[in-house]
C-alpha cells in the first residue's frame, strides 16, 4: 500500500475526468477534486528536478511537484522562483516536457487547474 500513496493523485486525477465525463459529480465535488489533484502535480508528484545547471544541463534527480526541485539548496526554489520572473516560464518549459513522465504531470497540472476555474464559474452560474 506504501506505493498507493505517492501516487494517489494519478488515481484522482483519473476520477477527476471520469466526474466530468460522466457528470456524475456536483460542481463543489469535482473542485475540490481538481484543487487536489492540482496540488499534487505541483507540489508532489514524483518528477524529474528539471532545474537548470550552471552548464545548462537539467537536473535530473527525483523530486517532487512541478515547482519543487530536489534537495539541492539551489534547486529548491529555482522553479518556484523562475514562474515569477520574465523570461522564466520559457527555460522552465523545457523542464516540463523532458519525459513522458513530465508530459503527463504537466497536463495533468493544467487540467486540474482548468477544471477548478470550470468548476468555479459552473457554482458561480448555479449549474448542476
Ligand atoms: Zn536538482
């Protein structure tokens, strides 16, 4: 059961589609799903690092989440800080897309966020 756990996410996200697919979940349910499965992909879904080195190479020691790097004080919060700087979100891009591993986590981030907003207007319009 160890290994459920770290990947919990794949299995909401996984509900997550399923909820607007068949719409069997009402619009708090699905973003309170989406709000967590968001989460984990940025902030605990085992990823590559993905920081950039100073040879420009990427790190590819585990981590967790898209905005997390590994444990190296540098990486920590390189990619949390390039989402806020100009220029950033094209040298974090590559990072995002190094494997199919990546791929995956990082539409499966923007998924979720697209779905708690959907869900958001959804409660706002009174939609069921
Ligand atoms: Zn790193």
């Amino acid at each position: 059961m160890k290994g459920i756990g770290k990947y919990w996410g794949y299995l909401a996200f996984i509900l997550l589609i399923m909820g607007w697919w068949t719409r069997a979940m009402g619009p708090t349910a699905l973003i309170v799903v989406s709000v967590l499965v968001a989460l984990y992909f940025l902030f605990q879904a085992p990823v590559w690092c993905a920081a950039i080195n100073r040879d420009g190479t990427l790190c590819r020691n585990n981590s967790s989440g898209l905005l997390l790097g590994c444990s190296m004080r540098q990486h920590k919060f390189q990619k949390l800080k390039m989402t806020f700087v100009r220029h950033g979100w094209r040298r974090m891009n590559r990072g995002l897309w190094a494997s199919p591993r990546e791929c995956l986590t990082t539409i499966g981030a923007v998924v979720a966020i697209f779905s708690t907003l959907a869900g958001t207007v959804m409660q706002m319009l009174g939609m069921k």
